[in-house]
C-alpha cells in the first residue's frame, strides 16, 4: 500500500492561486506510483477543504491525520463525525502574502507530521523584511524599499517628494498590493503616487530602485541529509547559468552551504540576490518557492543539471 502524501495549500493573489494548483498537479504526477496523494484547498478565510472527484470536503489537519468532517454530524462533547486517514507525508505549498508568512505554516506544523520544506517559525522569519535583518544581522541584504502612507504623502507630499528623489535612483518600482508601475523619470513620480493613491486611498505604497546596471541572481539549495547549493543563475531575458566573476559565485554558494547548515532550514529553498559591481546583496530568502515544473526553483536546478522528476523525488525524500 503507498504511503499517503498531503499536498496543502492556497494563494491571495490568482498568480499563487494558479501556481499552487500546478505545483498539485505535477508533483502528484511525478508521485503517483509512490504516493496515494490527497489535495487539501486553504481559502481566504483559512478553511481546509479536501478535494476529491471535483467535489470540496471541508476537513481538518491534527495529531497527523486528515479528517474529512461530516458537519451535519458534529456534537459538541461527542464524537466528531469524521472520514480520517493516517498522514505519512504532509506538503505545504503556501505562495506569497500571507499565506508564505508562517501563519498558516504554524497551523500544520504542530500536528506530528513528517513535514516536506521548512517549518513555520523560520519561514516567519524570513518572510518579514524587518525581522530577517535583526535575527540574521551577519548576512547582507540589500535596502528595503521606502515605504509612503497614503495620510503621510497627502500632508506633506512636497517634503516627501524632495527625499524620494535624493534617496532613488531611477528607473524605480511603484508597488502597492497588486498594481506595479515603473517610472523612468524623476519629474513623473509625484505625479505617479498620486495616481496610485487614487486607486488604493488608505493604502502603503513601496517604492524601490530598479537600476538597470544591477544584476539580479538566483540560487537555491535542495536536499536535507546531502544538501547542495545550485549553480548561481541570472535573471536577463528570462533566467540562465550566470557566467561571471567566478569568487563571487563562490562567495555566493558558501553563503547559502552556511545558511542551510546553521539554521533550521529543510529540503528546499531560493535566494533572490542582486549584484552591482564587486558587491551583492541578499534581497529575500524564499523557503517556500512555487515548486511547479515552470518555477524559478525549477529552472534553477535545471539549469544546475537536475532534472524535475529528480527534484522532487530528493526533496519528497529528505535525502
């Protein structure tokens, strides 16, 4: 009988949501002979729902069981009407927002399962862009990207104005929940935050530099008992090996063997870094990347020589 392997998970934004569900759909094919696999759906209220057959349950994850409740059944005091089975493997794919912030992680971390990838409380970590620079102050990350209020810039937009131009240097990223903008020239960002603010009034907005001589890479580790970093990659005209200055690759490759040695981190994960000249910059560690056969974390390690099949199967694995 094949072990049974829990893949739970869900998204905020349709871009996690339709990577969550291709992340289910190619890893369970690339388990199917190994693994009974069972879908469980997180909505945005944080309900558990197991999917079957095209049809929803509403269930719930503890003491390493899956339980499919009967709702109409439930006494309180009494027996929970529930179809349950033993969990051998249990899989979260939580993307972005907050369902990557360790919350929802901290949920089925605690229920005695043999968990694949990192558990909640340093993926917590990572995910706060303030918390990382405190716990983890011996790496180096690039600068947060300057935050406006919406109360703040309607008060005192002329002062603000005069800081973002001598703090930015542009090209810069607008950000503020799903809408981005890049604005090239300086006499149109004031402009282009109040736009924003139109549409998103109450709202933070971020706001970072996207100079165009810095380089953005990418680096991942897979494997927990044998662990090993990936080739450091490039993201230029989509994502190749990255064929520079061999020390900073190096350099690059012992930060994430050091990384992944000291700290409690499993199976998986990608480094978001960027370079500008001699010197880079962490700017996020991702331990919960889109696994799908199309995620950076993919084509990472394909690049690297690792094939998808053969990831997955050493992540599953432990190994």
């Amino acid at each position: 009988m094949n072990e049974q392997l829990v893949l739970v998970g869900g998204g905020r934004k349709s871009e996690d949501k339709m990577a969550c569900r291709q992340s289910f759909r190619d890893i369970e094919q690339v388990l199917a002979a190994e693994y009974s696999v069972r879908r469980v759906w997180v909505d945005e209220h944080g309900l558990f729902w197991l999917e079957e057959d095209g049809a929803r349950f509403l269930c719930s994850l503890q003491a390493n069981k899956l339980l499919r409740v009967a709702v109409d059944q439930i006494v309180i005091g009494g027996e929970v009407g529930a179809e349950y089975w033993s969990v051998d493997r249990l899989w979260p794919l939580f993307y972005g927002g907050d369902y990557a912030d360790g919350g929802l992680l901290g949920s089925v971390d605690f229920g005695g399962y043999d968990l694949v990838g990192t558990g909640g409380n340093m993926s917590f970590v990572t995910h706060d862009k303030d918390l990382v620079r405190l716990v983890l102050p011996n790496y180096n990350f690039a600068k947060k990207p300057i935050i406006v209020g919406y109360d703040d810039w309607q008060k005192n937009h002329w002062q603000r104005e005069e800081t973002l131009l001598a703090a930015l240097s542009f090209p810069v990223l607008l950000k503020s929940g799903d809408k981005e903008q890049l604005v090239s020239v300086k006499d149109n960002l004031s402009n282009s935050i109040f736009s924003f603010f139109e549409d998103n009034a109450g709202s933070n907005l971020e706001i970072e530099s996207r100079d165009p001589r810095i380089e953005k890479l990418l680096v991942g580790f897979l494997g927990r008992e044998n662990f090993l970093p990936s080739r450091v990659c490039q993201i230029k005209n989509g994502l190749v090996g990255y064929e520079g200055d061999t020390v900073i690759v190096r350099a690059i490759q012992n930060m994430v063997i050091d990384f992944v040695k000291n700290y409690r981190v499993n199976d998986y994960g990608l480094f978001h870094l960027e370079k500008e000249g001699d010197d880079w910059r962490i700017v996020r560690i991702d331990l919960h990347p889109d696994v799908s056969r199309a995620g950076e974390l993919a084509r990472v390690w394909q690049e690297s020589g690792v094939d998808y099949d053969i990831m997955i199967k050493k992540i599953i694995n432990h190994s």
